[in-house]
C-alpha cells in the first residue's frame, strides 16, 4: 500500500510476477502511462486502487480474468 507517496513514472510489468499480491493501493501518485496488462496475472489480487494519478489508456481486458478481484 503505497499512496500519496508522489511515486513518479510508469507502473512497472514486473509488478505482474507477484503472484502472491493480494493488495495494490497506489492511489495519489504521480504516476503515468498505461495499466500495464502484466497485472491481470495477478490471480490473487483482490484490491487494485490507481485512481488520482495520470494514467492514460483503457483498463486491460486482462484485469478481467482476475476472479478475486473484488474492489478496483
């Protein structure tokens, strides 16, 4: 959980690899770029919260596939 922390860049595809993520808060940063897809590997995942950054793009259809996710 890391928000409001004035995190700058993209949002890495690496972040995809943690397979036991269960949590990713990263609301209020200064991030950019796209939702990398790389994210809908997270099967875990149960909270992704990006809002109050500079995103841009759409939501990956991969984030889809995430059937624990419950909150985004």
């Amino acid at each position: 959980s890391l928000p409001g922390n004035k995190i700058t860049g993209t949002i890495p595809e690496q972040l995809g690899n943690l397979s036991s993520l269960t949590s990713l808060d990263l609301e209020e940063n200064l991030l950019v770029g796209e939702i990398p897809a790389s994210l809908g590997h997270l099967s875990k995942l149960q909270l992704l919260i990006l809002s109050q950054n500079r995103l841009s793009g759409t939501v990956p259809d991969t984030l889809a596939t995430i059937s624990s996710l419950t909150d985004m």
